[in-house]
C-alpha cells in the first residue's frame, strides 16, 4: 500500500514538473520526409520525444548512464534507429546505409526541445522496372511513438509519385512511383561504372541546362538580338539589302557556333575551378553584351564580326552558367561529364529557340516590315538591358525580370505569332521589299 | 509609316513596365510606418531589430515556442517604452489587414490567458486524446504548470523544467525584427512573432508576401471580459464547413485513412514541397471551391491590400491543382474547435492546421507556406 502510494505520489510530481509549454507531452514523434532520385530514396528524419518520453530515449542513447552522449554513443543509436527500420524496394529488403546525425544534449531532450536529425539512403537495385514500390516500416520505441512519413515531390521529371499507403499509425508506408525514360539497356559488365553514371543524374543536368536556357532570360535575349540583323547585309553605316537566305543560314549558324564555343570553354575552365569570378560583375557585364547585340540591330557596329562578337559574350555567359554547376557542389572529376551534358542541355535548347525564330526571321526579312520589326525588338532590347545593368550595378529594383519573364513564359505562343506576323508581313509588304531596300 | 509602326510596337512591348507603378501605395503607406517606428527607437534599440536582408539564420529563426526557450531576434514589446509600442503596432496595423491584426491580438490574449491560468485541462477534461492513454502508466492528472503568477517568480515544478530564467509568456513578449532597411523599391523583411506567432512578412517593391507563416494558440478558445475568443477559431470553422459540403465519395478523397500527428512543414522545414494528398479542387463543384477559398483566405488575408489580393489571384488560378485533406474526427460541437489535423495543397500553397496532443481542441499549431516563394524568394533573386 505504502509503495503504491509513494509511487502514485511520484507520478504525480513528475507530471507536476513538467513545463506546459512542452507541446508534445507523452509521445515520441518520428517524422520521415522522402526523396526520390533516379537510383537512390533518401531519407530525412526527425525524432522528437515528448518531456515525459524523453527519458527512456536518454537512456537509451546514453548506454553507460553517464549523463551526457558520447561521439559512439550518438552514432550507436542512429545505427539502432536504423536497425529498427524494415526497407525494401519491389519486394526486395534494402538496408539503409546512414549519412548523417545530430543528437542534441541530453538536457536538450530532457526538456522536450531537442529533435535528433538523422539522414539516409538506400540505393536502387538496378532493374528495368517502371513501376516502383517502397515500402518502410518503422518499429523504433513504436510503444511510445507517432510516426509522419511524406515524400517530397520528385525533382527529377522521370519520377511520378502514383500512390501513397499507410497504416493508420503510418508505422508501415508504402510509395508506389514510377520511373519512365531511364536508361534501361542493362550494363551487367561495368555495374560499378555504370553506377556512377547514374549517379550524376547526366539526365537532370541535361534538364538542368534546358531551363537554365529557357529560365535565364538574358541568355535568350542576348542570342535573340544578335540574330536580328543575321538575315540582313550592312552597307555602310545602315542595315539594307536582305542577305540571300544561304548566307543567313551560314551566318546563324556561325552565331551560334561562335557562342558555344565562348560559354564552353569558359562553363568548363570555371566549373573544374581554373577560373574563378565573382557573379556579380559577370551579370553586369552579360546585362551589357544585350545592349551591345541591340545597338549593333539598330545600327551596324561591327557588321560581319557578329561571330567574334557572339564568342567573346559567350566567354562571360559560360562564367554566369557555371555558377550554376558551382551550387550543386559536384566533385571536380564529375563535373567533367555533368558539364558535358547540363551544355548538351544548354544547346538543346538554344536550338530549339533558334529553330523556332529562324524560319519568321527569314520570311520576315524578305519584307519591308522587317525594319520595323528589327527596329522594336532591339529597343525593347536596350531598355531590358539598360534596366538590368541598373538592378546589377545599383542594386535598384525593376520590373524587368517580370515583363521579360511574361513574354519568355509565353515562348511558343510568342514564337508562333510572330510566324503568322511574318506569313501576313509577306503578303502585304514583300512586293514593295524592293523599294524597301532602294530607301 | 516604318517608323510610326516600331514606335507603336515600342510602346506595346514597355507597357508593362510601367502599369505596375501605380501599385506603390501600400508599400509606401508601411515604408512610412515602419520608419515612424524605427525613429522611436534609441540607437542601441535600433541596431538590436536590424538585419541584413540576407542574414539566412535571423530569417530562419522562428518557432511555435515562447521566447524563453528559443530566443528571437529583434527586440520585445516588453523592451519597449509605451510610444514605441504603439508605433510597432501602428506598423503591424499598416501592413496587416483588420482580420489579421485581429488574429495577431487575440494570439497574444491567448498566451496572457496562459500565463493567469495556465493549461485548463482538469482530468477528464480537453477532448478525447487520438493516441489512447499515455504509455508507461502515467494516467495522472495532466500538466496544471500554471506559468508564472503575476509578479511571483519560480512556479510550481521547479527545478528541472523550468526556464532559464526570465519570462516565459505574456502578450508583450512578441519581438520585431527587421532584415534590410524598409524601402517602396529595394526587397525587405519584417519579423514579427513569438509565442506560437511567427510573421515573416516579405516586401519587394509592390508585391508582399506572407510565407512562411506560423499562427496558433494555448488556450484556442478562452474567456477575455466575458466574451469567448477563438484567435484560429475561423480556420477550424471554415474547413470543417467545406469537409461538411463534400458528398461522400469526395468526403471518401479527402478524409485521409492514417493518424497526423503534427504538423509535417513546420518550423525548419523551408522549401520542402511534399506530393499532395486528399481531394482536388478540380473534382469540387463551385460552392465548395468558394468555400475552399474561403478557409485559405484566413492566412490569405492576414496581409493588407493589395498583398492579400494579389495572392488570393494566385490562390484562384490554382484552384483546381489544389487539394484539401482531412485527418480525425469529421464534426465538432458547435463553437469549439476541431480535433481533426487538415492540410491544404497547391501549387503555391501548403497550410496545415494541426491540433497538438496535449489537449486537442485547445491547442493548436498551423502552418502557411509557398514552398516557391517562402521569403519571398521568387521575388528576389539572391
């Protein structure tokens, strides 16, 4: 009866003791957020114990009982929480191989402020299956605990999130997706090689460099405007004569040709680390290179030399794109192939703009409104760049990045009425190009 | 006609640059707040509330916890003389609309109430617990922590538990803070939480944003002069009118099949975007799609026009992508809160509503969140 009572007392000065503010009281909250990559599932977790659980997951990460966790006592319990977890991938087990883990102090724990943080993975097995299923179960102190789990949305646009299960105490999760468009020829011979292929994710990069293009705005501009003028001849001082539609073709594709050349050989000295510019006088300076390109498609400054011209800007928007490689922190000898394909990515889709304008441009400049045309679009060139050379320079906000986005948001649509512009163009003005190009 | 043709074509494609400038008002009307504050301030006091815009660890450091356990940044109404804390809430009152300052006061009632009486819940009382009785045979009566009296330092419990010192609740214990210098042009931050309160409001030029956001309240439903206050009780109200609008196949969508502890997106987890889950808005009919805006516009709102606006454009145009899930109990009495935890998903949005374990319907955590613009980060390009 005695011990009853001093036991019942004892609960509740323990409960007493307990500050109201500790929002989670009596259990141990587990949450688990997912992501999916090409050929691996990492896992973020956070463990968060309640004041009253806190001790009984103090003892057990502090196995000597000393107070305080060890470096081996911190990492022996990140091992066991991952012991108690059961992975598998299409029926397979999979074991869980632990990145990182941060324990906070016991004291932390102890008033129900600390969250232990611990990363995983596991990698795929190699298979060609398209549809996917990982299921984990998480049996870690499951008397006292509740448990989250939730998958991020894939970044990589191969993966589809298609199902998610749970139990009702969502100890036990399945995550049904799908892998489409991956490289499913098997390559038993080089598993090694091949995984660490795969392991740069060369296809997102390629992504990567596609939206960089198609994102990054003033890399567009710049290409768009110095192909204004392509299609037209200089004489003297004035843009005039429609060139013959093989030399603008050649002349493009020396543009073109000319720009890769320039951001390759700059993308891959400054993303191996040979070179190394701060940004910001990189984006002043590709602001300017726009208004160059726009002032040359008013009036010929350095008609003939465009390709020299695209090369020497192409040297500084390769500085600006491999800032971009730069963040994604790629060992060096990665990066080799990562900037081979995020510039396969980057070509892509400079193509795919060029094809798209290059046939309006052709069409449009056998035309008389073709000066009016060159003429618009290369002042709305030296205002979006003269803005932007103002944002970089003095730090001044405008609303540039938002009406230049408008129109790159709406690229096809854009691209398309400018063909039919350029179809009507021909029907009224081309019998008069020939007056056009005597005035 | 050449040149009257790219003059035209000249003026059509700047346009847009120029319509955005009659927008300024609001943002001039809080400059001009925010300055009138900061003038109130000694020089100590003003180099405590400032940050460089790009100070990651000020812009992260918010929390549903008081500020005796997780210190903010910024200095306190507590720390500041009677003028100044009308100019802070002059600014609060500038740059929030009439609800959402409404909402901000009766949070910080809320934690008044807290520190006079602490947690209410007697045995048997609070609703119905989702976990079942607490493991380890702890079926004692619930914390009665009373917070600190009244001019009374060291409550009940004592050591152990206890703060390190200093106070732990009480509606002047809301800090302010700000992260780059107020300007109608230049992007700046304004800080303003404590207590399950954390604004992150951003300002870039004309647009305003209000993620990420923490609201909640312990008590969420109390007694202040006699009349009932519910500072999140609208949320509860709105969302579980729209669950009640569903018919049941919907009802079968949205209501999810598994326990949801807590809030998934909390504190910390910045610009996570989880797959969505629950019932799309394109498979609402047009009522329930109204009521649906309707609950998103509790956090929607809380800025001033035009910011509260402009979002609730975008919240529209997403309408259909967007989804509405529901964990628990699917009714309430009438006038007290749900038990139920939901979460509304959409492109540009994630808003959680999480009732927390220990005391169900009175004690509530939510989240507001634009996993593509948390800090306004798809206004500023860093």
């Amino acid at each position: 009866m005695k011990t009853k009572l001093a036991a019942c007392t004892a609960a509740v000065l323990l409960v007493c003791s307990i500050p109201a503010w500790a929002h989670r009281i009596d259990e141990y909250l587990q949450a688990t957020i997912l992501s999916l990559e090409p050929n691996q599932v990492q896992a973020s977790m956070r463990l968060i114990p309640g004041v009253m659980v806190a001790p009984s997951v103090i003892a057990t990460i502090d196995d000597n009982h000393d107070g305080s966790f060890s470096e081996n006592e911190k990492r022996a319990y990140a091992d066991q929480v991952l012991a108690d977890l059961s992975l598998s991938i299409d029926g397979q087990a999979v074991k869980p191989q632990l990145d990182s883990w941060d324990i906070p102090d016991a004291s932390h724990l102890r008033d129900g402020l600390g969250e232990i943080h611990l990363e995983y993975h596991v990698d795929l097995p190699p298979g060609t299956a398209v549809n996917r299923t990982l299921v984990l179960a998480n049996r870690h102190l499951s008397g006292s605990s509740v448990y989250l789990v939730n998958v991020e949305v894939p970044q990589d646009r191969t993966l589809h999130v298609v199902d998610q299960k749970r139990n009702p105490r969502q100890s036990v999760y399945e995550l049904d997706y799908q892998q489409v468009g991956t490289a499913t020829e098997s390559s038993g011979r080089w598993p090694r090689t091949r995984a660490w292929w795969d392991g740069l994710q060369l296809s997102s990069l390629f992504h990567l460099g596609m939206r960089h293009i198609a994102e990054g705005t003033d890399h567009l501009l710049f290409l768009l405007v110095l192909l204004l003028p392509a299609p037209l001849l200089a004489v003297g001082p004035r843009w005039a004569a429609p060139a013959t539609v093989r030399q603008s073709l050649l002349h493009i594709l020396g543009i073109v040709t000319a720009f890769t050349i320039g951001h390759s050989l700059t993308l891959t000295l400054a993303a191996m680390n040979f070179v190394h510019v701060p940004s910001r006088p990189v984006e002043v300076l590709i602001a300017v290179s726009i208004l160059v390109s726009a002032v040359h498609a008013l009036r010929p400054i350095f008609p003939g030399k465009e390709a020299w011209i695209a090369a020497f800007f192409g040297l500084i928007h390769g500085l600006a794109f491999a800032s971009t490689l730069n963040r994604l922190g790629m060992s060096r000898w990665d990066r080799v192939a990562g900037i081979l394909s995020f510039n396969l990515g980057i070509e892509t889709m400079q193509l795919l703009v060029v094809a798209l304008v290059l046939p309006s441009l052709l069409v449009m400049s056998r035309t008389s409104a073709y000066a009016a045309f060159r003429i618009a679009g290369a002042v709305f060139a030296c205002i979006a760049s003269a803005m932007w050379i103002a944002e970089r320079l003095f730090r001044v906000q405008t609303h540039v990045d938002t009406v230049v986005n408008l129109i790159a948001q709406r690229g096809l649509m854009c691209s398309g009425i400018l063909f039919a512009a350029s179809g009507i163009a021909l029907l009224l003005f081309a019998r008069r190009s020939e007056e056009g190009v005597k005035s | 006609m050449k040149r009257l043709l790219s003059l035209a074509a000249v003026v059509a494609l700047c346009a847009p640059v120029f319509v955005n400038a009659q927008q300024k008002n609001s943002t001039e009307a809080v400059v001009r707040a925010a300055n009138d504050f900061l003038a109130t301030l000694s020089a100590e006091q003003k180099q405590k509330v400032m940050y460089a815009f790009d100070d990651a660890t000020q812009r992260a450091r918010w929390s549903n916890f008081p500020t005796g356990f997780v210190a903010r940044g910024g200095i306190s109404l507590k720390q500041m003389t009677v003028p100044q804390q009308q100019a802070a809430m002059k600014l609060m009152g500038t740059v929030l609309s009439p609800m959402g300052l409404e909402k901000v006061n009766e949070i910080r009632q809320a934690d008044d109430d807290f520190k006079a009486n602490g947690s209410k819940r007697g045995p048997g009382g609070g609703g119905p617990r989702p976990q079942g009785p607490p493991p380890g045979g702890q079926g004692g009566p619930p914390p009665q922590f009373a917070g600190r009296g009244p001019g009374g330092a060291g409550g009940p419990g004592g050591a152990g538990g206890g703060p390190p010192g200093g106070d732990m609740f009480g509606s002047d214990l809301y800090y302010i803070s700000f992260l780059g210098t107020p300007s109608a042009t230049q992007p700046w931050m304004l800080q303003f939480g404590g207590h399950h309160l954390a604004l992150n409001i951003t300002i870039a030029g004309s647009q305003g944003v209000l993620t990420p956001t923490l609201t909640g309240a312990q008590p969420a439903l109390f007694k202040l002069n006699g009349k009932r206050v519910r500072p999140v009780g609208r949320e509860s109200d709105k969302a579980l009118a729209l669950l009640q609008a569903l018919d049941e196949s919907q009802r079968k969508q949205a209501v999810l099949s598994y326990q949801v502890a807590d809030l998934v997106l909390g504190p910390g987890q910045d610009g996570k975007k989880i797959a969505p889950e629950g019932l799309k808005g394109s498979k609402m009919n047009e009522q329930q799609q109204a009521l649906l805006l309707d609950v998103i516009a509790e956090w929607s709102g809380i800025l001033t026009e035009p910011y509260a606006a402009a979002r609730m454009t975008q919240m529209k145009a997403d309408l259909k992508e967007t989804y509405f899930a529901w964990s628990g109990p699917t009714n309430t009495e009438a006038g007290t809160n749900i038990t139920a935890y939901y979460r509304i998903q959409g492109p540009h949005l994630v808003i959680e509503y999480a009732p927390q374990s220990d005391e169900p319907g009175n004690h509530v955590h939510t989240m507001y969140r634009d996993p593509t613009n948390d800090y306004g980060s798809a206004l500023v390009k860093p």
